[in-house]
C-alpha cells in the first residue's frame, strides 16, 4: 500500500450462530465491527482489547485474538481519509456483550443481509471472506 495512511484501527470477527457482530455508534449510520482506533503506543491487539473492554464490556486475552489480515479503504463518512484495520478472529471473551459508551446498538447479520449498511471493508473484503472459509452463512 503506498498510499499514506490517516487512520489505525483494529476490529474484531466475532461469531455466533453463524453471524458476524456487527455495531452502529451513536450519530452514524453505518455498521461496523467491535473496535477502535489505536492511541499513541498502542499495539493492535492493546487497542481491540481495550476497546472490547469499553464499548463492548467483554474481557479479551492476548491469546484470545489471531490475526485475520490488514486491510485498507477509504474511512466510511470521511473524503480522502485512508484507514488501515487490523482484523483478528476473537476466538474466546469472559462477559455478556453489551453496548456502551459510544455505541448504540449491536446487530448480528450474515452475507444475505441488505438491510444494514456495514462499512467496505467488512461488506467487500471480510464478510466474503468468512463465507469462503464457512465460518458464516
């Protein structure tokens, strides 16, 4: 990628019952998965777990992440804004998913579902993909 980079997040790709998790936070549209964007220091997988913590209310371990892969697009609501996100399989979390702070609502959908506007990211990339490897449907 030689295109300069805006913005660091990292999300992860949590499944049940063969559906991905997806979240809206408050004042936006668009659905996205559990994460963030990394502060000075942080490492990817310091970020999704704090993060985790705080927007979902669940506990992550280190050991609970593996990396999925990095991608890249434009950030969703914002011109000429270049995102990287580091995507991780979370494989095992301790508590109840639970919106907070920023987020809104949590959704759990599928490749067949039109009805929530998720990011490119997710919708062109990730979501195919775990179609592909049989995780979702």
């Amino acid at each position: 990628m030689n295109r300069k980079i805006d913005m660091h997040k990292a999300a992860a790709v949590i499944i049940r019952n063969r559906k991905l998790l997806v979240s809206r936070s408050h004042g936006k549209d668009v659905f996205v998965a559990p994460g963030g964007k990394l502060e000075a220091g942080e490492t990817s997988i310091e970020a999704l777990i704090r993060e985790l913590a705080e927007e979902q209310q669940i506990t992550v371990q280190p050991s609970d992440l593996r990396f999925m892969g990095e991608f890249f697009a434009e950030a969703v609501g914002h011109d000429n804004v270049w995102l990287q996100m580091d995507v991780f399989y979370l494989d095992h979390y301790e508590g109840e998913l639970t919106p907070s702070r920023e987020i809104a609502e949590n959704r759990w959908v599928d490749s067949a579902d039109t009805t929530t506007p998720q990011g490119s990211i997710f919708s062109d990339e990730v979501i195919p993909r775990l179609v592909a490897e049989k995780l979702i449907d």
